[in-house]
C-alpha cells in the first residue's frame, strides 16, 4: 500500500497541498490543506494569509479637472487580484488589468463614496471582499470656485459686461446700451449660469452723425475708427475720449491730403498752403487736456506741393512734392534733407511712391528707362 501511494506521488496524480486522501485536481478550497487554496486552475497554492482583505485606508482627495490616480492594494487570498470601482462619480476607473484608480474629475459630484471592490484568483468565481471610502473633488482653478476649494452657488455672480445696440446701421441719438450679468450654474467651474440682462437704455450720440457708429449689422456697435475693446467706447467720442477735429485756419489749402500718426504726434498734409509750396502741420497729444495741438509745421523753400504724400516710421518722415523727395528728421523735425539720385531725369515720376524705415528710405520711379 505505501509503495502504491508514493508511486502516485511521481507519477503526478496526487495533488500537492491537498488532503492526503485526495488523488488529481481539487475542486474547492475545503480540499486543500491549511495553507493552501484552490486556484482557477484547480491547483492547490500555498498562501500567507487565507482571508483576502484591501488594505487600502482612505483616497487622496481630487481636483477638477486634474488627471487623478490612486493605486489600490489587498492582501490574503489568492492573487491575482481583480478590481473594480463602483461611485456615481463617471468619470472614476479602474485601469484594465491593473491595480490603478484613473480619471479626470467633472462635475458629477464634489463628494462622493467610492466602494473597492476585489476578486481573487480561488476556484469559482473567486473570493470577493468590499471597502468603501470617501472622496472629495476640490475646486481651485475656475472662476467658480471659493477660497475653500468648493465650487460657488448659482447666486454668484461671476461676470458683467456691456452691451450696446443701434436701431439702424448708424447710431445716433438712438444708440442704447445695458448691463449684463452672469451667474456661476453651481455644477461648474466655468461661468456658465444664469444670464441675467437690464432693460436698454438711451444713450448719447458718438459725436457727429457722419462719425456716428458701426455696426455688426446684428446686435452690437462700436464709435467708429474706436480701436479699442467694445466696452471701452461709449459713445461719448473716439474711444471714450472727447472727440477732437483738426481744421486748417484756411480753406483750399488740400488739408489732410496725407496724413500720419505715431505715439502722441501726428503730421497732416496741405500740399496747397504757404502759398502754394506746401506745408505739414505736427499736432502733439496733450495728455492733461485730453486733446490734440498745432506744435509746428514744416515746410521746404523753393518747392510746390511739399506734403503731397508722406511716411512716417516712428523716427523720420519720407516726404513727397511736385518732382522732389525729402527726409526730414530731428528731434523737433528741423532738418529737411533732399533725395537726389544721379541719373534721373524729368518724366521719371521720381516719387511716385515712397517709403521709409529706419536708415533706409525707398522711392518708386516706375517710368525711368521706360521700365522702372
């Protein structure tokens, strides 16, 4: 009999860690000695602990929008384990075929429990132990969340803003505005709440009918030539700042044949003044006044037609007459210096088009040696 039972040892058909009396497979742990359990493979493994519990004690908290990760951990029973993750918050996994909590929180809760769930590797289906644990989602980032990482209720008021709207394409003394008011929804961190907007009302005209206002052609309108943002422009001048209009002292003297600006100084043409030699008035911005002076003006002797057309670079002027080219510079536009190229000859449209940046200064001829 005892040679019989070790000859079933070798031969393989005596299932190690099994009761003595068991002869092949186990099919239940109740046949595996202590210290052993029967796997899916019906094998009898060698185990620490027989009772599988999670050891995990509690979750990191998370922030919206933040990729989050926790990793997940258990001991006892037969590994490996399997997991899973039930909470009424989505966007919570678990990695496949790992041991990892993964996700990007939104906005389906800002605290929630999260039951782990774990399987072992016995035989039929496994051993399944349960934990549950509280997670907070933090808000920290947007314009809806508080100073104590919550996100704000919907009587919040995250933005205002104005509003303005013409009754035909030009404004007028029919120009109106209205305050509008947005509220956090209490489910987001974006602005996304209730609108909540004011009754029109009738404000001031731009300044002149001609320079009245633009539209989108929709809802909304702007003081013409105002550069800068929608809000900042109400109707009372350029930009919100008095409307200023630059006039010659003469009439006939083609005032604002070109014009030009850079910083706080600004040149106009009037290629007909000074008897008939040409001028440009400079106009300096008075800040404390909110306006535009005459500062000087410059003008070139023995020529006509002098600020026909110009450019300005921020430094110097390129300056057009009646067949000539100038450059003028300084710190008070004083020196006027003229271009003189060696082959030109009359009938060339020397100046025709000009150009200036820097040290450099470009002038069109496109009629010299009929090609240009």
């Amino acid at each position: 009999m005892t040679r019989y039972f070790f000859s079933l040892i070798l031969m393989g058909l005596v299932c190690p860690g099994c009761s003595p009396d068991l002869v092949g497979k186990c099919f239940d742990n109740s046949e595996c000695v202590e210290g052993y359990l029967c796997n899916e493979k019906k094998q009898c493994v060698e185990i620490e602990q027989r009772q599988i519990q999670i050891t995990v004690d509690g979750l990191p908290g998370a922030v919206f929008g933040t990729p989050y990760q926790a990793a997940l951990t258990a001991e006892g029973g037969l590994s490996p384990y399997k997991w899973q993750v039930q909470t009424d918050m989505k966007w919570l996994h678990v990695v496949a075929g790992s041991a990892q909590l993964s996700g990007t929180p939104d906005m389906t809760s800002l605290k929630s429990d999260v039951t782990i769930v774990v399987t072992d590797s016995t035989i039929n289906g496994g051993t399944r132990v349960t934990k549950t644990l509280p997670m907070e989602v933090r808000c920290e980032t947007g314009v809806c969340c508080d100073q104590l990482g919550l996100l704000r209720t919907p009587d919040w008021k995250c933005a205002a803003r104005e509003e303005y709207q013409c009754s035909t394409e030009y404004c007028g003394a029919a120009a109106q505005d209205r305050s509008v008011e947005q509220y956090c929804s209490g489910k987001s961190i974006e602005c996304d709440g209730d609108v909540v907007k004011s009754s029109w009302n009738t404000i001031e005209n731009c300044h002149a009918l001609e320079e009245a206002c633009e539209t989108d052609k929709e809802t909304y309108a702007r003081c013409k030539d105002c550069t800068s943002t929608l809000e900042e422009c109400r109707f009372t001048g350029v930009c919100g700042k008095p409307y200023n209009k630059l006039e010659p002292s003469v009439s006939g003297v083609g005032f604002g044949s070109d014009v030009a600006i850079g910083g706080d100084v600004a040149f106009v043409g009037a290629p007909y003044g000074n008897e008939g030699k040409g001028l440009i008035h400079v106009y300096k911005w008075v800040q404390q006044n909110d306006t535009w002076r005459i500062n000087n003006s410059i003008s070139k002797e023995n020529t006509n037609g002098f600020g026909r057309s110009f450019h300005y670079d921020g430094d110097s002027l390129i300056v057009k007459s009646d067949g000539s080219v100038f450059v003028v510079s300084g710190a008070g536009f004083e020196t006027v210096q003229e271009l003189i190229p060696k082959d030109i000859q009359s009938g060339d449209e020397f100046g025709e088009s000009i150009y200036i940046i820097g040290e450099y200064a470009v002038v069109g001829a496109p009629s010299h040696n009929a090609t240009g």
